[in-house]
C-alpha cells in the first residue's frame, strides 16, 4: 500500500450546535449529539445545561470525548433539562480559551448561555462600536459581540434578540437558552443549517439533522431563514423577523461539510452528492476501467459517477480512521507537522487501471496533487480527475475559514494549469450551472461565482482583535 500524508488544503467549517429543551437527562443527552457533530470543529467544545433554576457549563479545548467524562457530565447534567452545546473550529487564529462557546453572560437582568455557527461580516465595526460605549471584551469571536448586542438590548429576551439580529449582518444560525426559555435563531437568509426536532415532549436543536437519531429525536423542520423560534416551558412561538420563505444555504454545506445522513431544507446531504457524481459521468467520455472516491466526503459522488457510467466504484484509497480530521486544525504549522491525516493507495485495486478519481472540490491543490502522485506510485496507469464540483474562485466571508483569493488554486490557474500541477491524466469540474439545477436556486455560491447575497463591508485592519 501506498501511504499518502496530507497536509491541510481543505475547507473549514467554523462549528456546529446541538440543543436541548425541556428533555430529561439534557446535559448526558447533549454529548451524544454534539458528538454526531464533531465534524463541523473539533478544537474545542462545551455544554451549559439548566435545571430550570440555574445554568451550568463545561468547557474545554480538544474533542468531545476529551473534554467530558462521566464526572464531567455528572456535574452538570444531574437535573438537567435544558442543555446547549457547541462544538468549535476557531478562524484566523484565533484558538484561544475565551473564545470556547457557549459563551456565558451573567448580569442583574438574568443569564444566558449563547452558542453560534456562522460568522458576522460587520463583527469588527460592532464591537468598535460596543467598545466606544464602554462593553468590555474577554475573547476574540464574534459570538462575544452578538453577546454584548443582545445583553445591551432593551425588552424581553425576544425583543432583545431582535434587535441584535437587526445589528448584524453576516451569517448566523445560533441557540440562546435562559434558565427556562430557549431561541433558536436563524439569519434572514439562512445561510449557515438550524434544524428543529422533537424529543419525548420537548425539542431538540441541531445544525445538523444527523445528530437526532443518536437521541431519537424526530425532525420536525429547518428553522426558517429570518425566524426565532422561542421555546418556553408551556408555549412555543415563532417570531419571524424576515419575509424569505425560501433560504440561501451555503452550497458547500451538500457538497463537503455535512454529514450524508443529514437532510438540510428538505435535500439529503447522500442524494445531492450522488446527483453531482451522475451529472460528471453524464458529462464525460473518458475510457477508465475504476471509480475511486476520496474518503469520506466524496464517497456518495464517486457512488453515483460508477452507477451512471457502469464502471466499478473500488476502494482504491483507504482512510486511516484513527487520525480524524487533523485537516481542520487551524495552524500552518499544526498541520504540516506531526498531525497529518493519512490516506493509503491500494496497489492490488489501482495497479494498471485507469482510474477515475472522484473528489468534492479543489481548494489549493495540495492534497489532490498527492492523491494523485501516490495513485501513479501504487500503479495507476492514467489518473482522470474529476471534481464533484464547480471551480472555487472566491473567499468565503460567512463562516469558512477561507479568506483570501491567494489560497484558491481555480482563481489563479487554468483548468489545464491545474492538471498539469495536480499531475493528472485530466481533470474536469462539474460546470456551476449543474451543481445549481441539482441544488436548486436557493444557495449560495458566492465562492463559486463571486455573487455576495450579504456585502462585505470594508475590513478594519487596525482592529485585527486576534493580534492586539
Ligand atoms: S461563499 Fe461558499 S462556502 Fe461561503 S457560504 Fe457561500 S457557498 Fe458557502
């Protein structure tokens, strides 16, 4: 076998939210589905739990399974209820304790614990604008800011929500709990998942539909775009603060991020991705012999590309499961040295064929080129690549750790540039007008097409938190 070491040169999603109200055993309940989400961040999580009378929280740098134990669990959870958990990917090096969600505020009007997945493209002028009218910052994130909007507020709990939500500009899919109410809040264009479900006569809150057959929960619907859905102990209401039925989700989301098994506005993560596959072997006329998919997140396209084009869709790569995602951790220097993710070449199925290599996307061509040297070392005799995908040109300012067009290999070379720095026999991308039709017109795709649903305002780049 052919071991592959592969640097980071993926996306990053920037975390996932698993919530819980009016279910016995909340806080033990909330790990299992937090842990169903360890996907979408895995440098730090945490869980606030309450009773009905009093919040509770454990928090802590490292995985799930690191950061609570039993006893852990035991001492917040005991009478819990309620619970709100998070799970993070910190961006722009920003991995710094106080930026660990929950985020706790406690003050004379009451506590709250907030939890938030997105990212807010006003943040930086906010929290200029907070800090001019005295609000005092511990950490780094952006949640802190929705923080201070919603604590400096005036009204009740919804109508303080609101009017952070009126603030902010940006993408935000977030769970506030008080001690016995809770809001799941989704940005007027939805961008970033939410979606609610119900569990033996409470709810349950998740970015992921995934992370509710863990606790059997039932999924109910996706929080609509522009709604607060407050949960109370007898009433349950939904406050609509904008009129878009339909949202605009992050396209990358059925593409790389989400788990197949998670259903997002009503399409499967499995399905769609099998339906890119079948569009790029209805779209070629390569002779190959073999499908091979890239583990895990390009196994339902090479899937469908081997059911359209009748070849057989062979484990040519296999993943080491014990690595994990080491891809998503944030620093250069984290990822390039001892934390590299393995994939091993299998010489018995490649040695000879002509290989498709099925992938989801192409960021900076790092691991592609990789793949696909080792494919050729372990015998390959042509390697197609082919891209389940349309060509990444722009950066990502809604909650992808993707800044900048420099990191983008499409926005700087060709297709053919790219083949030929990949090393592959050929390479196609699915043309951004199919991955619409099968997506449907309600996404965004603004790092395919540059095409911004929400405007960047300028950046403040005397106000870099992260380096003050
Ligand atoms: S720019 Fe791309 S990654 Fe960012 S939200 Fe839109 S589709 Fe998703």
């Amino acid at each position: 076998m052919e071991e592959i070491e592969l640097c980071d040169s993926s996306l990053n999603e920037e975390c996932g939210i698993f919530a819980l109200h009016k279910v016995e055993d909340a806080g033990v309940l909330s790990y299992y589905g937090l842990h169903s989400l360890q996907h979408r961040g895995q440098e730090a999580c945490g869980i606030a739990t309450s009773d009905d009378k009093l919040i509770l929280t454990r928090k802590g740098k490292g995985l799930v399974t690191d950061v609570f134990d039993k006893a852990k669990l035991d001492e917040i959870g005991a009478n819990a209820i309620h619970a709100v958990g998070h799970v993070l990917y910190c961006k722009h090096g920003s991995n710094i304790q106080e930026n660990i969600q929950p985020i706790m505020v406690r003050s004379h009007q009451g506590t709250f614990a907030l939890v938030h997945n997105g990212e807010i493209v006003n943040a930086n002028h906010l929290r200029y604008e907070l800090e001019q009218e005295g609000s005092i910052f511990q950490g780094t994130s952006d949640t802190e800011v929705i923080a201070h909007l919603i604590q400096r507020a005036r009204g009740s709990m919804a109508e303080k929500i609101l009017a952070a939500c009126e603030k902010m500009q940006g993408a935000y899919s977030m769970v506030i709990m008080t001690k016995n109410t809770m809001y799941a809040v989704r940005d007027p264009l939805g961008l970033r998942p939410l979606c609610l479900g119900s569990l033996n006569g409470g709810y349950a809150v998740s970015s992921e539909s995934c992370a509710f057959t863990i606790v059997n929960a039932e999924h109910i619907r996706d929080i609509k775009p522009g709604e607060i859905l407050k949960m109370g102990k007898d009433r349950f209401d939904s406050i609509m603060f904008a009129s878009r039925e339909l949202p605009t989700i992050c396209a990358m989301e059925y593409i790389y991020f989400s788990r197949p098994d998670s259903d997002i506005d009503n399409i499967n993560v499995h399905i769609s991705r099998k339906a890119c596959g079948r569009e790029l072997a209805r779209q070629d006329d390569v002779k190959a012999d073999i499908v091979v998919g890239v583990p895990d997140s390009s196994l339902s396209a090479s899937q469908g590309y081997a059911e359209e084009s009748c070849l057989p869709n062979e484990m040519g790569l296999i993943k080491n499961r014990y690595i994990g995602r080491t891809f998503i951790w944030p620093r250069q220097s984290d990822r390039e040295r001892g934390v590299k993710m393995k994939l091993s070449a299998v010489r018995s199925i490649v040695a000879g064929k002509k290989v498709i290599l099925v992938d989801d996307s192409i960021v900076r061509g790092t691991t592609c080129r990789r793949i696909v040297n080792h494919l050729f070392a372990a015998g390959a005799l042509e390697v197609h690549v082919r891209i389940a995908s349309a060509p990444l040109k722009y950066p990502c300012f809604y909650g992808i750790d993707l800044h900048t067009r420099e990191e983008l290999i499409s926005a700087n070379m060709s297709v053919e540039e790219i083949c030929q720095h990949i090393g592959a026999t050929s390479l196609k991308f699915l043309p951004f007008e199919t991955l619409r039709k099968i997506l449907g017109a309600n996404i965004c795709s603004a790092c395919f097409t540059g095409d911004y649903p929400i405007p960047i305002p300028e950046r403040m780049p005397f106000y870099d938190y992260n380096n003050c």
